[in-house]
C-alpha cells in the first residue's frame, strides 16, 4: 500500500513537472511568435497549441499506464515514463520555436519586399519628372542661348545700319558694295543662322540661310557665337570672299561699342554712337522677344490696348537727339526710331543727357536711382514703366 501510494505520488509530481514543461515551451513559442509578423505568430501559436496537447497526451498517457499496471510497476519505470515525457516536450519546444522563428525571419523579408515595391509604387509620374533637374536645366540654358542669338540677328545686326549712316568713311566703303553673308552657328545637327545683305550702304538681317552667300561664319555652337557677339573670343569657320571678310570685320566689331564699358569710351561722338545703337537694340528686341514668344513678354503685351512707349534723349541744346519707340496693340509689338507722331505716349522715358543715359543703360545706377539723381524721368503709368524696365533688364543681361 505505502508502495502504491509512493508510486501515485510520484505519478503526480510527474504530471506537474510536464505540465510546466508544456506551458513553458508555450510561452517560449509565445515570445518568439511575438516578434515575428502577425502570419508567424498565428503559425508559432498553433504549433505550441500542439506541442501542449502533445505533452499533455504523454503525460496522460504515462498516467494512464500508471494506473493500469499499479500493482506491478516500478516508482523507478514510472520516472523514466516521465523524463521522456519531459524530453519530447522539450523537442517540441525547440522545434516550435525554430519554426516560429523561421515564419518570423519569412515575414519579415516579405514585409521588406513589400515595402520596397510599396516606395517604388509611391513615386508619381511628377516626381520622376522633378527628378531630372539637370537635364532640363540645361534644355532651359540651351533654349535661352538660342534666344539670344535670334535677338542678334534680328535686333542687334540692324543696328550696324548706325555704323554706316553715322560713320562718312565707312558709307562710302560700302556705297557700292552688293554682297550677302552668312552669319550662323551649329546648333546640333542643325544651323541657326541669319542671312545680312549689303546693298549700296544699305544693311538688312533676316533669319535663315542663305541661296548662294558670297561670305560664310560658322561657328562650333551657339553659345561661342553668342560670346564673340557679347565681346568675348571665338573663332568661325570661314568659307568665301576673304576681302568681304575683311570689309565686313569692323561693322561687326562696332557691335562691341554697345558692350564697351563707359570709361573705356574715348570721346563724345562714341558715347552718342552707344546710347543709340543700345536704345535702337533696345526697343527691336523687345518687339522681338514679345515675336519669338517668351510667355512673360506675350502675356504682357496681350492685355494692352494700343499703347506707346516712348525713349527720348536730350544731347545739350538738342532736344530728342535720340529718339525710338515700342508700339504695343493686343498683343502685337513694333519698334521705330524717332518720336511717334500720331499718338501721345503711354510712358515717355525721358533721358536729360547722353551722359545720364550711359549711367543708366550701362547699369552704373539702378533706374530708380537714376531718376533720383536726375538723369532720367519717366511721364506716364510708373506701374508699366517698371513693368518694361524689366524686360530692358533682361535683354540686357542677355545680350551684353
């Protein structure tokens, strides 16, 4: 009887030690499924669920045996029931919490996975677009370049007219002189190009090519012709009549007085030629630049009635020595020299000397600093003279 009793109690110590066996594997599983995935930790719950049931079934089932073979059974068989109980309980919780811990690794690359494809899904059409900044910068410094030089040919070379008509030697020159010439640079496979003939002291410029030039310039790119025309350096490619070359280098070089620093003029008569070879470009490349369709300079000139502007410099005693004007109607533009006649000006600015108006196109001063000082004043809308002031700026910073 002591003997039995020995047995049942050892049975139930047994019963205990596996039990607690089965719910420390459990909680074991529990932790790892824990920092798996939400999959994972559904999967680690339901193994250790299993490997409860199966120490709880070992254990009932060492009971069981206990019970049946009481009378017979050893205290010493019934423990080695139990310690392979207690083993297999331990085997299962090692392979519950490698197998959470596997689904947990599983999870959490497909997690990654999913993420990443979730980024890549994220980026807009917009973003890809912002994403290439240099690229369309440099688009951007490519089309302004290619502006640039259209506002040469066709607002800057007919400004050499000045040079003929107000240089005696150099219209006689070319009094008799019937030539054309081609003026351009390589714009990829393309040319951007101006055609300028010469025609008995005459000049005029228009853009294209040529049908059969007597002189052509071309240059590597736009942007080297754009140097040399803005006082710079570079070379063309020369091809034709070598003395035309040599005729027509000086009316091209006089372009520079435009460009030419103020100290650096040598007299009066070069200070006159630069206030209105620069008011002259001025006013035909704002008429230009509102043509060739630069949006701000169309938006501007579309929400106008008929309207003059009105450039007029005083030299001493005389007055509008130099004069020139912008016509703008619903967006249309037309540049003139002299005072137009048949309307009165919308903005009139007004230059009191050949010397105030070099300070100010020359940008010595700011224009609001030299209506301060007294060298220009402007009649008329302030609003709108500020508005074509800048534009003038722009060109300006374009072309010089």
């Amino acid at each position: 009887m002591a003997a039995k009793k020995d047995a049942q109690s050892e049975k139930n110590g047994a019963a205990v030690a596996a039990g607690n066996i089965a719910a420390s594997a459990g909680r074991v599983v529990k932790s790892a499924a824990g920092k798996a995935a939400h999959g994972a930790a559904g999967v680690a719950s339901k193994a250790a669920t299993s490997a409860a049931a199966k120490v709880s079934g070992a254990v009932k089932g060492a009971g069981k045996t206990e019970v049946t073979n009481s009378a017979s059974v050893k205290p010493e068989k019934a423990l080695t029931k139990v310690n392979k109980a207690e083993a297999k309980a331990l085997k299962l919780q090692k392979k519950a919490a490698k197998k959470a811990a596997a689904q947990a690794k599983a999870a959490a690359k497909a997690e990654k996975k999913a993420a990443s494809k979730a980024t890549k899904a994220d980026k807009p059409a917009k973003a890809a677009k912002a994403d290439k900044p240099v690229k369309k910068a440099a688009a951007t410094d490519d089309a302004v370049e290619i502006m640039t030089a259209r506002l040469f040919f066709t607002a800057a070379f007919p400004t050499i007219q000045v040079l003929l008509d107000d240089d005696p030697k150099l219209h006689a020159k070319f009094a008799k002189t019937n030539k054309t010439i081609q003026f351009g640079a390589k714009n990829g496979k393309d040319l951007l190009c101006c055609t300028m003939k010469i025609k008995n002291g005459t000049i005029t410029s228009e853009e294209g090519p040529a049908d059969k030039p007597d002189l052509t310039l071309t240059f590597p790119s736009v942007e080297k012709m754009n140097a040399l025309l803005k006082g710079g350096l570079a070379v063309p490619t020369i091809k034709g009549d070598v003395k035309l070359l040599t005729d027509f280098l000086p009316l091209l070089l006089g372009l520079k007085v435009m460009a030419k620093p103020n100290k650096d003029l040598k007299d009066d008569a070069e200070k006159r030629l630069k206030v209105k070879m620069s008011l002259y470009m001025i006013t035909r490349a704002l008429s230009k630049y509102n043509k060739l369709g630069d949006p701000d300079m169309v938006e501007f000139c579309m929400r106008q009635p008929e309207r003059i502007y009105q450039f007029a410099v005083d030299d001493g005693d005389k007055k509008d020595a130099i004069a020139c004007y912008l016509r703008v109607s619903q967006g249309k533009t037309k540049s003139g020299h002299g005072i137009y006649e048949r309307r009165s000006p919308f903005v009139l600015f007004h230059f009191f000397s050949i010397d105030g108006a070099l300070k100010v196109l020359g940008s010595e001063c700011e224009f609001v600093e030299g209506v301060e000082n007294g060298y220009v004043e402007t009649i008329g809308s302030p609003e709108y003279a500020c508005y074509l002031n800048d534009y003038m700026a722009i060109i300006q910073g374009m072309m010089m």
